[in-house]
C-alpha cells in the first residue's frame, strides 16, 4: 500500500455512521443549496477515510496507530 493507516477500527465504524448522518442532515435541513452540498460533500469525505482507514489531517499532525510499525 502507499500510505499507512491511521484510523483503528473502532473509530472506522463511527466516521462511517457519523458520514452517513452528515450527508443526511446536511441535505435535508439545507436542500439543495450550497450548504448542502458542502455539507453532504464533508459527509462523503467522512465516509471514505472510514472506508480506507487513512485520514490525511490526521497523518500531517503524525498521528498513528499505537502498536502499528514506526
């Protein structure tokens, strides 16, 4: 792979849910709006780094797994 995750799974599952539940909100309280869309797009981003297990603001403050390799 070419990245290291950073993202144990415990916290996977909540940024899945916690996506999910921003794309939501966002589009039903704000519509089709700007607001929205900015809204379902952080939701979506959430989402992938649930998925893939990497979050790029975490890796540039250095954080990592604890026990992972160094």
């Amino acid at each position: 792979m070419f990245y290291r995750k950073n993202v144990d799974s415990k916290e996977r599952v909540v940024r899945l849910v916690a996506g999910v539940l921003m794309g939501a909100c966002g589009l039903f309280f704000f519509g089709a709006t700007p607001l929205g869309w900015l809204a379902l797009g952080a939701g979506v981003m959430t989402v992938l780094t649930g998925l893939v297990g990497f979050c790029p603001a975490c890796a540039m403050v250095g954080r990592k797994l604890p026990g992972g390799p160094q």
